[in-house]
C-alpha cells in the first residue's frame, strides 16, 4: 500500500471513532494482531485491547473528539500530531464522572503493512488531562 492510501485509512478511522463507529474505525485501521508499544494501563494485546480501550473511551466521554494537527507519512510509516477533547460523564476505569471538560495534544507513530496498522507508538499529555478534570492538581 503507498503511504497516500495508508494516510486515507487513518483519516477514515478518525472519522468512524469520532462519530462513535468505534468498531468500525478501530476494525479499519489496526490488524487482529497490532502491537501497542504504548498501552494504557490494563490494555490487552492487539486489536481487542486497543477496541476495548477506545470503547471505553468513548463510554466515559460521549463527545470524545481526535483532531490531527499534523500528519506526514514515510513508507510504512504515518505520524500524526492530534489534540484530543472530550466531557466526562461517565465512569472511566473506576473513576467516577467529573462532568468536567478537556482537550489535550499528542503525537502517535504508526507503522502500516497490508492496509493496516502493525505497531503503533503514542504519547499523550495524560497528566494535563487529569488535571483539567479536576483529578490531580500540579503547582503552577
């Protein structure tokens, strides 16, 4: 696959997660067998993890909304820096709802064969994310 078709899946699964066709868009863009190099706690391996971390997701915060800021791809590889948003209003790996808003940046490296993502490396800015919900305070 050339990297303009490997960009066009990317931007198709933002849009499917985004309007809440969470199966769909993760289905699309990871294979069965992806590895994360950057789970989240408690993720499992492979597509299932990365499905149930994005069902997740979107079950704590209904609006949840990824804009890419910047994509470049090279080969099989497509980075892309994002900000990510979303309320929380529902529970979160035991944390209850805040009702409390928030909009973070990050930066993701996916590496596609087939049409598909393989490995997928990511940073997000968590603690940022909990702080605006309330969840931590951090000296100013």
């Amino acid at each position: 696959m050339s990297h303009e078709e490997n960009l066009a899946t990317l931007e198709r699964s933002i849009e499917l997660i985004n309007s809440g066709a969470v199966d769909a868009g993760v289905a699309a863009l990871f294979a069965a067998d992806a590895v994360d190099h950057d789970p989240a706690p408690g993720q499992g391996p492979g597509r299932d993890g990365l499905l149930d971390f994005f069902r997740n997701l979107r079950t704590a915060f209904p609006d949840l909304r990824m804009e890419r800021r910047h994509l470049t791809a090279n080969g099989s590889h497509v980075s892309m820096a994002f900000t990510v948003s979303g309320t929380h209003i529902g529970d979160f790996n035991g944390v209850p709802p805040t009702g409390r808003t928030f909009q973070a940046n990050g930066v993701e490296i996916f590496r596609f064969s087939d049409g598909q993502v393989v490995e997928r490396w990511g940073l997000t800015d968590d603690m940022g994310i909990l702080s605006q919900l309330g969840l931590v305070s951090l000296p100013h």
